[in-house]
C-alpha cells in the first residue's frame, strides 16, 4: 500500500505537534526541527513515536539528513513505501510456494 505523501506530512506535523507543543500548521515546509527545539531526547523520542505510528522500523543512519519538516515526509515517503514494497513483495513470494 503507498502512503499518499499529503497524508505521510499531516501525521507527521501532528506527532510533532504532539511532542514538542509546537503549532505545525502554519509552518513553512523549510522550518527546521531543531528550530522546533527538537533535541537528541526528544528526537529519539519522535523516532519511537514515528516508529509505533506506522509500523516500522527506523535506523538512526536513515534520517541524519532530514533537517527540515519537508525533508523529513519524502525521507518517511520513501521508507513507508519501500517498507510496504518488501512486504508486497514477501507476500507474492509466499503464494508461488
């Protein structure tokens, strides 16, 4: 299943919210999460959460580029999307058995 990227930064904003007590809905896509106060605690934190929400896995290696609200959805985009290809794929897999 592909997650729609609209719905990938609506969640996303909404756990930061969450976390952090920031307002994310009239921050612009460039908004950095440090500027949020996001710091090493509350990251971690985040990634648990992200974690839990979407069911999956996530390597610390995998986000230290994501800065930004905007980087972070299409970095998630792209992990929920090969996550759910990999399942696609060990399902059609198992049926050739």
């Amino acid at each position: 299943m592909a997650y729609p990227k609209a719905a990938i930064a609506r969640e996303l904003r909404s756990i930061i919210r969450d976390r952090l007590g920031v307002n994310t809905d009239q921050l612009p896509g460039e908004t950095t999460l440090s500027s949020m106060g996001l710091d090493f605690i509350l990251f971690c934190d985040l990634m648990e959460v992200i974690e839990d929400r979407f069911n999956i896995s996530v390597k610390s290696k995998q986000i230290d580029e994501c800065f930004t609200l905007d980087e972070s959805v299409a970095w998630l985009e792209h992990l929920l999307n090969e996550e759910s290809a990999d399942q696609d794929e060990a399902i059609l897999a198992e049926g050739a058995d």
